[in-house]
C-alpha cells in the first residue's frame, strides 16, 4: 500500500508540474526575467505548494507518526553553514540558467527532450559529487 501511495503522490505531483507550465524551462526563465518576458505564474504554483505544505505541517506533524512509518523524518539541523549557502545558490543558479529544477525536470523526462536529459545528467553528477568530494578531500588533506 505503500508504494501505491508514494506513486500516486508522485505522479499527482508531476501532473501538477506539467498542467502549470513549471516543465517548460522558458516559463521559469521568464520569470526571473523582471525586465522583459516576465511571467509571474511561477508565484502562483509556488503559493499553492506553501499552503499545502503549511496545512501538512499543522496538521500531520502534530500526530504521533506518519501513517506508513514508525516516526516523521524531519530535517534537524538548523544553522545556516557554509555547505548550505553553496549548495542553494548553485541550485539558484542552476535553476535560473537551465529554467528547469529536479521537481519540475523529472516529470518531463517522458517527452524525450535532449535539454532536459542533459540538466538530469548534470544533476546526477552534482549529487554524486557532493556525495564524494568532501571524503576526498577529507583524506587528501590528511596525507
């Protein structure tokens, strides 16, 4: 029952993506175009995720445990370091120049569409470099 919920949540999502434009990496690119093409949509997508992630946090989180869990899985860490901050303005600026982000690219794989294959390239490889790069350098700087 569980992978039928985590599914069906995932393709409610990547429907929501598709029907409000967010695949489409011009529409995103407009928006951070306030001096020509602007196109505030991306407002409006991004209000309707705040109010349903606000009404989730108010209302599921209170309660002992998730349905199909033993606890809720909440970030825990709260500084702002400086890990952080690279890792959201490379995800900005990613963002900004490709117009598309792993929510709003992973739905559109589907249509086969070169730019979008490569940006999941480019994700993949910036995850898996992440992951490795600090041990690395961790044992570099130890020899």
């Amino acid at each position: 029952m569980r992978l039928v919920l985590i599914f069906f949540i995932g393709a409610l999502f990547g429907l929501g993506i598709v029907i409000s434009g967010m695949g489409n990496p011009a529409k995103v690119v407009n928006f951070f175009d306030i001096a020509g093409t602007w196109d505030p949509s991306l407002i409006f997508v991004m209000s309707g995720a705040l109010a349903v992630t606000f009404v989730g946090y108010r209302v599921l989180v209170p309660t002992q445990r998730p349905l199909f869990d033993t606890s809720f899985h909440l970030p825990v860490a709260k500084q702002i370091d400086r890990r952080l901050v690279l890792g959201a303005t490379t995800f900005g600026v990613g963002w900004g120049i490709a117009g598309f982000c792993p929510g709003g690219a992973l739905p559109v794989l589907g249509a086969f569409d070169a730019p979008v294959w490569v940006f999941t390239g480019a994700l993949i490889a910036g995850i898996l470099a992440a992951r490795l790069l600090p041990g690395l350098l961790a044992r570099r700087a130890s020899i």
